[in-house]
C-alpha cells in the first residue's frame, strides 16, 4: 500500500461515473495510477444508487482517549520568545527522535474532563470540548477546549509569532507509559479500531492488509 503522509501534495481530479466506471469530467482518459495508492472518494450521499449503503460509510462513535486529570504538553517554538530549547520537557519521559522535541520548548497543562474523540465514519475524526487548567493563568480565565488551551499558551510564550492557531494533534503530547506521543497517534488508533467496524459491516478483509 501507497500510505499518504503529510508532505504530500494532494490532486483534485473531478470524475463523473458512466457506463459503469469513472471519467474524468473535463475529458480525456482517466490517468494511469500507481498499484496500491489509497485515496478518497468524496460524492453528495444522493450520489448512492442504495441509499441504506450509506450506514456503512456514516458510522460514528464517541470515544474516551484521555481521563479526566491527564497531563499534556504543548510545543512551543524556541524562535517566538521563550528561549532556548528544551525546556519544559518532564525528566521520566522517552521521546521518539522523529518527533524533535529536542528542538523545541514544552509547556504542560492539564484536562478536567474526560478528553474524548469524535469519529465521523470517513471524515476526519475531532476532539470534543474539554476544560483545561493552564498553569499561571487566573482561575476565572475560561479554557473549554485542548485548541483553546493551545491558544492560550502560544499567546502567552510565543509573543512574536503572528497566528495563535495550530493542529493540535501534531503539537499537544501526551503520555503513553513513559513515552511522550502526538495526540495524532491517539487518533489513529481509535481511527484503526473503527475501521474495523466499517471492514467487518462489509464483510470483507482489510485492503491495507
């Protein structure tokens, strides 16, 4: 299998499907492609010829990745005002060199609830609110969310940088053990397991398998 990651660019190709088969909208043949790439195919739900088809592709669930009172770290840039790198990071914790957290500054807070992770079929899964405490903040000041906590902290110990905002699957840590990990590596695996649902409603065998 030809598994994207996040430095690949993606091509749009409008297709229309006749006789049984894609084209490409605009005409001309469909282009040859490599064996085993894996991509999204994205159409309106009246697109389906069954509509209780859909089921499969509609399946969501909400899950439980963090309890409430966990710890989490969030990774602020040594180039925006902190300092210099490698502060933050706690002492009894292993981290993955491909993650270069040697390279960066880390700053932990903590949920108050539950964090828990909405799945939505074949779309993109969300966490769902949560209230954070940030260390050094007043305790009126209102954190509903794991982005807002992000916010807040990057507001905070990134005064130079221009935008606030960031994915915070790839830049808020948790840890798993003793090894520090993205929340994207929670993602995937609740994404994994509700594949699973999908791959057994259709009784078929995993393709990426």
């Amino acid at each position: 299998m030809n598994f994207p990651n996040e430095q690949d660019k993606n091509v749009v190709i409008p297709a229309v499907f006749r006789k049984g088969a894609w084209h490409p909208l605009y005409g001309g043949p469909m282009p040859a492609f490599k064996e085993g790439t894996l991509a999204e195919i994205t159409l309106p739900e009246h697109g389906f010829e069954k509509p209780e088809e859909l089921q499969r592709f509609n399946l969501e669930d909400e899950v439980v990745i963090l309890p409430s009172g966990s710890p989490l770290w969030a990774v602020m840039s040594p180039h925006h005002g902190m300092g210099g790198p490698g502060l933050g990071k706690p002492k009894y914790a292993q981290t993955r060199p491909q993650d270069g957290l040697n390279r960066v500054n880390l700053v932990e807070f903590k949920i108050l609830e539950n964090l828990q992770l909405h799945l939505r079929g074949t779309k993109h899964a969300q966490l769902q609110p949560c209230r954070c405490e940030l260390e050094g903040f007043p305790e009126d000041v209102a954190v509903l969310s794991v982005n807002q906590a992000y916010t807040r902290l990057s507001e905070k110990h990134e005064p130079k940088r221009k935008s606030h905002s960031g994915n915070v699957f790839t830049q808020v840590y948790f840890l798993d053990g003793k090894l520090l990990l993205p929340l994207e590596e929670a993602r995937k695996r609740e994404v994994i397991n509700l594949e699973k649902k999908l791959f057994q409603q259709s009784g078929e065998l995993p393709l990426r398998e």
